[in-house]
C-alpha cells in the first residue's frame, strides 16, 4: 500500500538489517517511550529473531506487522497488534520511524495506510493505540488520522526505572 511517497508492507526477514540499524542509531531517544530492551535486540541477529516471532504471530491472525516505506526504503514500522476477532474484531496500532526521515509525515501516512489495511484486508472493526502523555508528536500523528482520546490508563508501561500512565486513544473503522 502506498499513500504519496510512504508506503508499508508486510516485514520480511530481510529487513533485520535495516531495521537494527535504526533501532541501535536510535536507541537513546527511543528509550523515552519504550520498553527497555536487552543488546541483542538491536543487532541483525536480534531482529531476524523477532521478525520470525512476528510472522508467526501473524501466520495466527495475532498480529500485523509492517515496515514503512520512503521513496522504496525501509524507514520504520508500522504495526497492528494485539489483535482480537470475534464480537470485538480491534486491533492496537503502534508505529516508529526511525530519526533522519522523521518530521516529514511518513508516520500519519503509514498509520493511515494501517488504518485502510485493518478495516479492508483484517476485516477489523476498531482500532486502539496508546500514547505517554507527554509524546505531543505521536499524539499529533494519532489525532490527524481521526483518533480521539478516551481516558487515562495509570500506571500503564514501566519505563525507565519507573510505572508511566498512558493517554488511551481509539477509532471506530468505516466511520
């Protein structure tokens, strides 16, 4: 799926490489909003492992992970998880690209090509994500692809030492 110059398709295996570059390039500023990691997650190794974990959880219909596209280059990820049919049919959208391709709109575009995929392809009713209170940008990115805000989760996400309250957001597919 392409929207302009962004696109997204399903992660490969292949992509490891690309995408441990961004993450290792990245790390300290990604650690404000995510989850302490161990090293090898930032390595080649590291992804091919967590990229075949993804696939699988994808093979299982848990999962849809993605990589953003720029001009044909891996930039980020973009990702519906935690997903549940059902009577609920929702998923949770997550996304990240990496810090030379930021500010030029590459995440509202890929989550809004997320958002056609989970209501086309997934067969998905809504979509949830979350955000720290204090990540203004992703807040911006969430609210232009027609996310509204709906409450508080306290002490949502242990990051840095310490339990973090997460802004939750979310939006009715098809409206």
């Amino acid at each position: 799926m392409v929207d302009g110059k962004t696109g997204i398709r399903l992660v490969d295996v292949s992509d490891a490489e690309v995408l441990a570059a961004h993450l290792a390039r990245d790390r300290a500023s990604f650690a404000r909003w995510e989850p302490a990691q161990p090293d090898e997650y930032f390595t080649v190794a590291g992804q091919s492992a967590r990229i075949r974990r993804l696939l699988e959880q994808y093979e299982q219909g848990r999962t849809w992970p993605g990589v953003v596209l720029a001009d044909g280059v891996v930039v980020g990820q973009a990702t519906v998880g935690t997903v549940i049919g059902g009577p609920f049919r929702k998923g949770s959208v997550g996304y990240w690209i990496g810090s030379p391709h930021q500010n030029r709109g590459h995440a509202r575009r890929a989550s809004a090509l997320l958002l056609e995929r989970m209501s086309g392809d997934l067969g998905l009713h809504r979509a949830e994500a979350s955000t720290q209170l204090e990540n203004l940008a992703s807040q911006r990115v969430l609210r232009a692809v027609g996310f509204s805000p709906y409450g508080i989760a306290h002490d949502h996400i242990f990051l840095n030492g310490a339990w973090r309250d997460s802004l939750l957001w979310e939006l009715t597919l098809g409206d």
